[in-house]
C-alpha cells in the first residue's frame, strides 16, 4: 500500500467515501499513516510470488483478507471490488467508449499526453483535482470525491508497480 500524496481529504468528500466504505482509508492516509520503509522493504524482500508466502527466519507466514481488515479498519463484507473489472470489460464490449464514460463522472478528460491506454498520470489527477474549490456546487464536489476515490482505489489499494498511473477501470466502483 502507497500513501496517497498531493489530493488533500477535503471534508467535503466524507459523505461520498462512507458510502464507498472507503473512508477509514482515506483518514489512515491523511493523518495517521506512517510508512516504515525499511519494514516494507525487508517484507518485500522475503515475498515469494510464486506460494503468496513470506519467507521469514522462522517460517512461511502470509497475509489475510482478515489481517487487513483489522488493521487498516476496512469493511470486507458487500460487494467485492473484483467485480469492476468485468463491468468495465462489459461496459466498452457494449460499444460505449470508456473515456465518454470517464468525461461524464469526472467532467473532463486527460490530453493525450498524460493518458497510455486505459492509464491516466497521478499527475494529471492531483492537477486536475487536488484541490476543490470553496463553494463549490454539489455536482463538481461530487466530481473531485470520484476522482479522490480512483486516486485511493489506484494508488493505495491496486497500484501498478510504479505508483504513477491509474486504470479507469475502477469507473464501475466510482460510478455506483
């Protein structure tokens, strides 16, 4: 898990983030998440993709979906985020392009440059929306929560191995 930088949590986005059961997570990055990088990468170290163990001095151990429920306070119960890759996959084979999808919960989209395939830059996203602005209406607060929310979704939980990118196939779970 990456902390998020550059996308303050605006007070404004609660509502928005209790109704995805994402804002434990969001209060874990803006104010209580430390990041022990040695620790990380001592576990890093020991992780073997092939069994989904860490080999330790005294042994295999691994991770639970249980384990980290427990410590980063997230709900494991109702629909599961796996799903949204199928709705996306269903959504563009059903002859809508992604990125009008994108341009209508988000009310933009990324230039050509910031955007590989279904990649936008983490860049763009804290540029774009990092900040919203003081009196704001209801519609663009829920545009900037929806954008905090793919910035959570794409650079805390399902990261790519750069931390730089985020896929918009997490449009399904911002949708909903």
């Amino acid at each position: 898990m990456r902390r998020q930088q550059g996308m303050p949590l605006d007070e404004r986005y609660v509502p928005y983030l209790q109704m995805a059961g994402l804002y434990h997570l969001a209060r874990l990055n803006d104010r209580w998440f430390r990041l022990d990088e040695p620790l990380v990468s001592a576990f890093v170290e020991r992780w073997r993709p092939e069994t989904h163990t860490f080999h330790m001095p005294f042994g295999e151990c691994t991770i639970t979906l249980q384990d980290v429920a427990y410590q980063l306070g997230l709900a494991v119960d109702g629909r599961y985020v796996s799903d949204c890759l199928t709705d996306f996959h269903m959504y563009i084979e059903g002859g809508r392009p992604a990125w009008v999808w994108f341009e209508e919960l988000l009310g933009v989209i990324p230039p050509p440059s910031q955007v590989q395939k279904f990649t936008v830059n983490c860049t763009w996203f804290q540029e774009t929306f990092g900040e919203c602005p003081e009196g704001a209406d209801e519609e663009t607060v829920q545009r900037f929560a929806c954008a905090y929310i793919m910035m959570l979704l794409g650079t805390q939980l399902f990261a790519d191995k750069f931390g730089n990118r985020i896929h918009i196939r997490w449009l399904p779970c911002v949708a909903s």
